[in-house]
C-alpha cells in the first residue's frame, strides 16, 4: 500500500486522486487505533485481576505470559513471512485472554495457598507441578484446534492463516516460556503485596 501511494503521487496527473477500498481501507483505518485497542485489553485484563486477586502486584505474574505469547505470534508470523495485518492483530488481542488464563491456573492455586500460611516459593512450586498438566492439555487443545486456520488455503486464506499463525506461535510461546516464568515472578511479586485499601 505505501508502495503504491508513492507510485501514485508520483504518476498521476493533476486533479486525479485514489482512494483505498475493501480490506486495505478498513487496515489502513484502524492501524492508528491498535495500540488503543492493546492498552485497553492490558488495562480491563489489570482490573479484573486486581479484583479478583485484591492486589495491585500479584497481577503482574499473570501478565508477564501476555509478551511472551506476543514475542511467540511475531516471530512464527516472520518464520512464514507473513505481515502484520488486522487479522494478526485480532490475534493478539486474543492471546492477551489465553495468555492470562494459564497463569491464572498457577496464579490462582498458589494464591490461595500463600493465603493460608504457606511460604510464597513453595506454594508456587507446588501450584506449577499441580498446573502443569491442565495447562498443557488445554494448550495443546487449543493450538491443534487452530491449525487447520494456520495452514487454510484457498479464498480468504490469507486472513486465515495470519490469525491462526499469531494465535499457534502465541500460545506455545506463552505455555512453554510462562510455565518456569509465572511462578518465579509470583515468588518475587508476593513479596511486595500491595493490597487494594478498599478490598483489603
């Protein structure tokens, strides 16, 4: 698109103008609006966990899954050399929720282990053996679900596939990197244990 605009103010002549249509039009209109659209997922995902965990800091071990799955969806989209695109960046605002839900299993566990009297490291070490298996199967479940979007062919391929990558190398991301990250961060973060004054 960019290539073309230069080509276009460059060859046309006076009075003549073009306008994008279709799916470049609706790309080139929302691309300005993408960082919104991730700061607000980051910010509703921050909220509901703050409340839910009463703690502004025990959050941040659920979130810190959320780059690493992003870190997975750029680097398989640039394995197939696939480009950033609407339907890429609908991805991603998926993985924040599917990211967060692995470390919530861990998260959640140790938490309320913590709550009653065990020591941080040792109720996330427990909580990571226990949570292991469900987060591996329902991980698994999801990615062999979404292949078939990561390897679609024929019309309307291409959004397919740009989804369905983001969203496969996403979550192997986030499963394999979150597993030994999330529980080290909660360790580190219940140390700090900033309660909410209104929900403490």
């Amino acid at each position: 698109m960019k290539a073309l605009e230069e080509v276009a103010a460059q060859t046309l002549p006076e009075g003549y103008t073009y306008e994008w249509a279709g799916q470049s039009r609706e790309e080139q209109k929302s691309s300005s609006k993408a960082p919104i659209l991730f700061g607000l997922a980051f910010l509703f995902a921050f909220l509901c966990l703050a409340a839910l965990y009463e703690s502004w800091s025990v959050p941040f071990a659920v979130l810190v899954a959320i780059p690493a799955g992003i870190f997975g969806a750029f680097f398989f989209q640039y394995l197939r050399g696939l480009e950033d695109s609407i339907y890429m960046q609908i991805g991603l605002i998926m993985l924040v929720g599917l990211a967060a839900k692995n470390a919530i299993l861990i998260v959640e566990f140790a938490k309320i282990r913590v709550d009653q009297g065990m020591v941080a490291s040792q109720a996330a070490v427990e909580a990571a053996q226990l949570r292991v298996r469900p987060i591996i199967m329902t991980s698994l479940t999801f990615i062999i679900g979404c292949l078939p979007l990561m390897f679609a062919s024929g019309a309307g391929a291409g959004a397919r596939t740009s989804m369905g990558t983001a969203v496969v190398g996403g979550m192997l991301a986030a499963t394999a990197i979150g597993i030994f990250l999330i529980p080290t961060l909660f360790v580190a973060i219940e140390k700090k244990n900033w309660k909410i004054p209104f929900l403490a």
